[in-house]
C-alpha cells in the first residue's frame, strides 16, 4: 500500500502524518507543495496539520491552491482516498472536497488537548474499525476547529450520515459537535483531531491507532 | 536623508555615557559617523555586551565531559550520547514583551528557536517561563493574555512543543513582567555549525525575510529602564512571522547538509551588526558590506537603519562559493531571500559601504572586544531579620488558600493554549514537574525543567541560587532522568545599584556551587537587567533552564498514585517556614531566610531515587508548598484522594529542601526502606493514597471541591 504524504510551506505534521502510515505498514511518499503529479499507484494521499503558508488570508485556502491540490482534487474524483488532519481538513474544505469551513474556535483561543471522540459512522474505511457509537480519545491542537455549514449543506451531511466523529464536549463551537466529515462516496475524511498523535504507547493513548491499520487492511486487500 | 549631527543628546539617546563616548573618540581618533555611533550602541549596550555581568558570569562552571560546547556561542551543546547532541538556551524577552505582549513574547520564542537550529540542531521542545504582576493590577490581565498568546502563536505555527515552564505572579513584576523562553533542538554530534568565519574573499550572504525599520534600537531599548514614556517605545518591538521562520529552519537544515554553510550566525539583538562582528571577531578576519544588497522591505532605509534593524527570521552566512548555486537552490526552493550581501576581507576593518559611500569603517576586532566591562559596586544582601512566630491554622484552609493562588493553582488554562504534542514525541506534557521529551525514532529521552524561587533569591541570593539549581535537579530526577546541564537566565533590577548587584553576585556564587556539586555545568544563558520601572526593581529572578537524560525510556517514572498506595517522604523534614508558599498566600507575609540547600544531600537523596526507579510508581519533588502541595497534585492529578498523617504547618507546608514525595505499594515501599537506609537515606511513610478525600491529620475536604476550584482559577482570573 502507498501514502503519499503532502508538505506545505508551513505544515508541521507531516513527519507525524508519515510515522503513523509507516507504523501501519504503509509505504509513504513525501510530496512537495510544487508538485504536480501524485506518486503512481498512491492508494491514499494525507494532508497534514500546520499552518500551511501561515494560515494567511485563510486557514488553508492558499494550499487549496496550490498545483499538488489539483492533482490530489484529481485522485479524489476518481475515487481515490484521502484523510486531511486539522489544518488538512481546512484544505480539504476549501479545494471543495469536503463540504462546510472551519471558523476560529468560539474561545478565540489555542487549544491543545486531548478529547473524547464518538464516531458517528462505521459505514467507511475510517471509521468501521472503531463501530457506531464508539468512545475514544485523540487530542485536538488548533485555533480554528469550528466546524460549520448552512442549513441546508448541514442538514445533507447529516441525511447521508457523513459525520465521521462528533466531540462528547465541544471544545470549539462546532455545528452538531462536529469533529470529522466524509465526502459522499466516503473516501475522504477530513478531521480537527489528530489520530497521528494517539499511535503508541508513550503517547499517552492508541486510539487513533486502530484507522491507520484499517486503512492498511483496506489498501492491501484492493 | 541627512544625519543628525553627534551631540551629546544623540548620544545620551543611545544609551552611551559620556565616558563610554570618550572610549569610542579613543579607539577611531575622530568623531563616528550617525552609522558608527548606532553600531556602538549596539555592540556597547548590556544586552549585547554583558559589561555588568561578565566579571562574575566567569566565574560559573562551564565544563564536563558531557559539555560539547559551552557559553559563548548562540547555545550550549551537550552529548546525549550514540553521536546525537542536545543544543539548548534560554532568554529573555521581557521589555519587549511589556511593551506589546503578543509580538514580543512571539519574538521571544522565535529568537530562541533561531538560537538553536542556527547551530544545526533541528528543535524539539520549547519551555517559557513567565512572571506578572499581581493579578489585582490594571495590566496584568491582558499581559498574561497577550503573553501566553504570543508564545503560542509563535511555538504552535513553527512546530515545536512547548512541554514546560513556570508561571508566577507578583506585586514585584507589575511594572515589569518577564518572558524568558527556552528551547532545545537535536543533532548530530558530528554536524554542529558555529559562528567563526574562515578564509579571505569568502561571500557572506544573507538568509531568510527581508529587512524593515522594526526593532530598530531594541537592544539598545532593552538595557534601560523603564518609565513613563515607555508606550513611546512600541515601534522598537520586533513583529514575529513563525511561517517564515519554520521555512527558515526547514531551509538551514537543507543548506546544511550541502556542505555550503562556513559559519553561520542568526540575526537577532542588534541584527546585521552583531551577527557581522561575530562572525569576523571568532574568525579574526573583516568584513565588508554592500547593503544595497541587502533585501530591504521598505523604501529609502538608510545604513543606520539596515545595521540596527532587529527584523526576524534572517541569518548571516559565510558561504563556500563552490557551493553558490546549491545553497541558493535550497532558499529558492523554499521561496526565501538568499543574496551575496559582501565577503570577508584580510584587514581588521568593519566597512560598511551603501551605494558606493562609506558609511562606517571600524577596526572590527576592537570593535567586538573593547565592549566595556564593568566591576561594579556591590553590597552583600543582610542576613534576613529573625521571623516573627507563624500561628497554626487548619491545614486543609490553608490548602484552600494556597491553591486558590495563581501561583499554585493548576496551570492548564495556560499549556492548553501551547501545542504540546506536535511531533509525537512528547512522553511527558506540561504538568508534572519535567517534561519529557523522546529522542525520534529511538527509546531514550530527554527532560526539560525550568526553576527559581524569587522570594528565596531576594531573602538569600546565595542560598536562593543554590535552590534554583537543586530544585531544577529533583525534578528532573523524579522523573528518572540524570540531570545533564544548565542555561541561566539571570533576569535583575539596574545593576547600578550596589545593592541590586549584590543580588547578582550573590545568586551567581550560589548558582555556581549549585552547579559544581550537583555535576550540572552551565553551558549557555542570558543576562537581563534594568527590570526596574519608575525605580523599583522586580523580584531578583535567576531562572534556570536544566535538561536531563533517560538513557532508556523503561526507566522513567511517570506513574499515578493509586487507592492503596504508601505516600513515602524521601529527605529530612525540619519545618522551614521563612519565605515559604503559606506565608506569602495565607499570611501575607513575605518574611524570614531562605531555606538552606544541602547539596551534598541534594546528591545523595537524587541519586537514591534515579537508582531505585523500578520501585517508584510515582514520584515528586518538593518545592514551594512543601509536602501539603506535593500530596495534592500528586493525588489531584491522579484522581485519587490522600491522608497525610501529619496536622501541624511545620510538617505539611515546611520547605525544607532535598525531599521527594513517592507513591508505591506496600511490598515497593519496603524495599525503598531497605534501600533508603543502606544508602544513609532518610525515608519515612507519611500517610496513604485512596479515597475521595484530601485529609491532613484531623482535617479534610472532598477531593472534588477542591480540584474544582484549583482547576477553576485561571479562566476565574484571565478569560
């Protein structure tokens, strides 16, 4: 199986991001930012956190621009996975990938803690290793994690039961205690917390552990 | 634009005395230009020249075995061991941070961070230590939001965790707070980049974000007093841009590895001058400098302006021109500046030329070394007057009291605001002493810990030193780690008053023992003084920045209490009220000595306890707050409540130092007797863990209340 793991000016995941794919037994690729083209046979693209070039103008809309974004818009349309991590997500909302935007946390302030998390689909490669209704916890590291949407797109994520994870005590404001969306075909996810950062032992907590290896499972079998 | 004309006004504005002035005429024979005048002030100033503090900072053990580099460098480096170096420093950003909290904190991060990966090391961990007013004052407030704001707007953009650090609060710190910050990197003990020059002809290039006019005069800014004029002073805070900055770093790293980099240098206190002369001074060679080349942001800067400019994110280099066309490959790549700014020449000279005009020219080695040094006048701190009696009070009220305190409540509402885990090696996050910090991709690990107890120091400066050291070395080592190095961060009032230098000296001597005895040699640091407004000086602050080693991360002790386990009492306990924590927070009383450190039982009882790890679940040092305060967060955090036999105040809130408090079980805990006393240890049990109150003697409160209201202050008090 393949990863290919994206680095933009200013991510700081990345590393963190490839580790946990590595861990799951995924071979990974380091994209640059420039690039055009995704690594032949990539089975999945990951979009780490950071602050990619600054967070200017907004949280990820100048990544959503850049030329690797075209070519991971590209993958996405054809079917191909991928998993955006917080400032990933950001990404991933605004290429238009995934629905909504993520606004700064209704405590205006930075908040990095761990959180209880419960998955909300078990339908996807994401989310069936964990089962509906599941408790877990994966920490959270960001500024602008709120997740929102208009009514009606709001109302559509929930009639296709898209929402990966809600958080069981919203640290952000989130609509619908949101913490992670799927695309309609559910191959891409996009969530605030950081499942790479719950992998090990010494971390503290395994809980994100279990999406990775799913995802290899998944991989290796198609 | 025409230069102002050299009288003494100009003079005095930039902080040279007159006789300082008198040096300069001595060592030119003619008067400076506007340009050279600025260029003194920068290399003349406290900041960058250490002139007060130089004669005793000399006096501090700098060596070991464990040292790779020591001070005098942009960090200390010491062996990890397996070929891999820790580099680490800390410093301070207090005017700066006074002046406009958020960016001056945020450029306090940033400039330690250069610090580091200037040197190669790629950064690891940050710490801050920070100190405010008392909560009661107009400013304190949004200085506390804009400080924690800045330092995390900075850490959490560039990517480093912040797993450490001190808050304090203080009527002392109301005109003046502080910000030193601390970070540490890792790299290769073979692949350590310095700041000396090399060979005649060589390009010196310039890295990183463009020039502007801010900062300029900071340093200059940053060796004065304040007073009321001081919101005059906001444009000579530097503006952070940690984007630019993780490019930067992401860059150096890069560059480093194409063999490019002759020497390297960050632009920090007084950017282009001070980085120039460095490099030239360590390399005995000149230097000279077309600054048309140099990229500029804004329109008409003028050479003074260009030399004194404290913009961030830049670097000085000196390059292999064999290597030109890789190592602007690198900064291209990552869409940064990278431009031949001038080279280095045979001749003792600093020129400095604009559009062909000479604009300084400066005998450079003069100019590096002839910074004036000082011996001051200093009086020795009077024995602290014998201490009234303190009266008994309920134990658990007096808990309440202490807890209810920023400066023992629970600190989260700050570190949440830091990213702690970015990556994910982070084995030990904010609260609990040390952080812990593991090496990537293997299982060893480093621990980070930052101390100073200011009451002490103003009481005793020599004892206060001690115990600024001794306690930064029981935290690393109740974590299992073996205590390695230090950075100091000597943070006083106007070292020109004797009594004020006298607290210097003093905490230098104790500091200095402190150092040697417990084999913990410092190998970096940073001098701030005038920390005084309208004549009153902050609390006199040495904080000390220290790391540590677990050679095997199945040695550390990281555990929780549990319902069951023995509360053990590492150390001898003799009741050292003076200066204590329930004096200041339930008395209101600010009197008696110090608490004597042993520091040969610092020694022996840090070793006892590294090398009974395997029978310590959990383990804490004791600090201000004495054993009451170690029991509670001991317990707190583990959700556990604990019964402390004792009920006098002596026993419970004593700050008798060289003690740790241990949770274990019972079968453990006979097994650290034996040990305890085949080492000449004294141990004792002192009460037990388990239920769901907090019980001392005959009194007791529900566990729950009382973390309500220690975990409730911070959002209580700041938002």
């Amino acid at each position: 199986m393949k990863a290919a793991v994206v680095t933009f000016p200013g991510s700081n995941c990345d590393r963190d991001l490839a580790v946990a794919f590595e861990a799951a037994g995924f071979e990974v690729a380091r994209v640059w930012h420039k690039d055009t083209e995704l690594p032949q046979g990539t089975d999945i693209v990951g979009l780490p956190g950071g602050f990619s070039y600054g967070d200017y103008l907004r949280c990820g809309a100048i990544a959503a621009q850049s030329p690797i974004c075209r070519a991971v818009a590209a993958h996405a349309e054809k079917g191909g996975y991928a998993i955006g991590i917080c400032n990933g997500f950001q990404v991933l909302c605004e290429t238009g990938l995934l629905p909504g935007t993520l606004m700064r946390n209704a405590g205006i302030k930075f908040i990095c803690k761990t959180v209880g998390l419960r998955v909300a689909n078990e339908d996807s490669v994401f989310t069936a290793p964990y089962g509906l209704g599941t408790d877990i916890e994966i920490p959270v590291a960001h500024h602008d994690g709120n997740f929102y949407a208009d009514d009606a797109t709001l109302a559509a994520i929930e009639a296709e039961g898209r929402v990966a994870f809600r958080y069981l005590e919203n640290p952000n404001g989130s609509l619908g205690d949101i913490a992670g969306v799927l695309s309609s075909n559910g191959r891409v996810l996009g969530m605030m917390p950081h499942p790479e950062r719950a992998i090990d032992a010494r971390h503290g907590g395994t809980d994100g552990q279990a999406l990775f290896t799913a995802l290899a499972g998944a991989m290796a079998e198609a | 634009m025409t230069e102002p004309d050299i009288s003494p006004e100009l003079i005095a504005a930039h902080g040279l005395s007159p006789d300082e002035y008198q040096e300069i005429l001595r060592i030119i024979n003619r008067e400076p230009t506007f340009t050279e005048l600025g260029i003194f002030s920068a290399m003349w100033n406290e900041h960058c020249s250490y002139k007060s503090s130089k004669k005793w900072l000399r006096t501090l053990p700098t060596e070991g075995p464990q040292v790779i580099c020591g001070p005098g460098e942009n960090a200390g480096i010491v062996d990890i061991g397996d070929g891999q170096a820790l580099v680490f420093k800390m410093e301070s950003h207090n005017h700066p941070s006074y002046i406009e909290p958020y960016q001056g904190a945020a450029t306090g991060v940033g400039g330690i961070l250069r610090d580091v990966f200037t040197m190669g090391a790629r950064p690891i961990a940050a710490m801050n230590a920070l100190s405010f007013g008392e909560t009661s004052h107009p400013k304190t407030k949004s200085l506390v939001n804009g400080v924690v704001a800045g330092v995390g707007g900075y850490g959490n953009c560039f990517g480093v965790p912040t797993v450490g650090g001190e808050v304090r609060f203080h009527a002392a710190y109301n005109g003046n707070c502080l910000v030193n910050a601390f970070a540490a990197g890792l790299a290769d003990a073979d692949k350590i980049f310095y700041s000396a020059a090399s060979g005649v002809g060589m390009p010196v290039v310039y890295l990183g974000a463009k020039t502007g006019r801010d900062g300029v005069g900071g340093a200059t800014m940053a060796s004065a007093e304040f007073d009321d004029t001081i919101e005059e002073k906001r444009p000579t805070v530097q503006v952070g841009d940690p984007f630019t900055e993780k490019r930067l770093m992401e860059a150096c790293q890069e560059l480093m590895l194409t063999g490019a980099v002759i020497s390297i240098q960050d632009m920090g206190a007084a950017g282009l001058t001070c980085s120039a002369v460095e490099m030239g001074d360590k390399g005995n060679l000149g230097v000279r400098l077309r600054l048309e080349d140099v990229p500029v942001r804004e329109e008409n800067m003028t050479a003074y302006e260009m030399m004194l400019s404290e913009s961030q994110e830049r670097m000085l280099m000196v390059l292999d021109p064999a290597k030109e066309a890789e190592a602007k490959a690198v900064f291209v790549k990552w869409d940064l500046d990278f431009a031949i700014v001038g080279e280095t020449i045979d001749e003792d000279r600093f020129l400095i030329e604009l559009n062909g005009e000479v604009k300084a020219d400066l005998p450079l080695k003069t100019l590096a070394g002839s910074a004036p040094e000082y011996d001051r006048p200093w009086v020795p701190t009077p024995a602290a007057p014998e201490m009234d009696p303190v009266p008994q009070v309920d134990p658990i009220d007096a808990l309440t009291a202490l807890i209810a305190s920023p400066n023992y409540a629970h600190k989260a509402w700050v570190y949440e605001q830091y990213d702690q885990q970015v990556m994910g090696d982070t084995v030990v996050a904010p609260g609990a002493g040390s952080g812990v910090t593991r090496i990537h991709g293997t299982n060893k690990a480093v621990a980070f810990t930052s101390d100073v107890t200011p009451r002490y120091v103003r009481a005793n400066p020599v004892e206060g030193g001690k115990q600024a050291v001794a306690e930064a070395y029981r935290n690393l080592t109740a974590k299992g780690a073996l205590p390695l190095a230090t950075t100091d961060n000597m943070n006083f009032g106007n070292p020109e008053k004797p009594e004020i230098m006298g607290q210097f000296v003093g905490a230098i001597q104790g500091i200095g023992a402190a150092c040697i005895a417990l084999d913990m040699p410092i190998v970096s640091g940073n001098v701030s003084l005038y920390n005084e407004t309208d004549g009153e000086p902050i609390l006199p602050t040495p904080t000390i920045g220290a790391v540590g080693l677990i050679a095997d991360l199945d040695n550390l002790i990281d555990g929780q209490p549990r319902a069951g386990h023995v509360a053990l009492l590492v150390g001898e306990t003799a009741g050292h009220l003076g200066q204590s924590a329930l004096l200041a927070e339930v008395f209101n009383r600010e009197d008696g000595d110090a608490p004597t450190v042993d520091l040969a039982a610092e020694k022996r009882n840090g070793s006892f306890i590294r090398d009974q790890a395997q029978w310590i679940d959990a383990c804490t040092d004791l600090a201000d707050g004495g054993l009451a305060l170690a029991a509670f967060e001991l317990a707190e955090a583990a959700g556990v409540g604990v019964t402390l036999d004792a009920s006098d105040i002596e026993t419970l809130f004593g700050e008798d130092q060289a003690r740790y408090l241990i949770a274990c079980s019972f079968d453990k805990a006979e097994a650290l007797m034996t040990a305890a006393s085949q080492a000449g240890v004294t141990i004792q049990s002192v009460g037990k863990f388990g239920g769901s109150t907090v019980r001392f003697g005959t009194s007791e409160a529900p566990l729950e209340d009382l973390s309500a209201s220690y975990r409730g202050v911070y959002a209580e008090a700041f938002g």
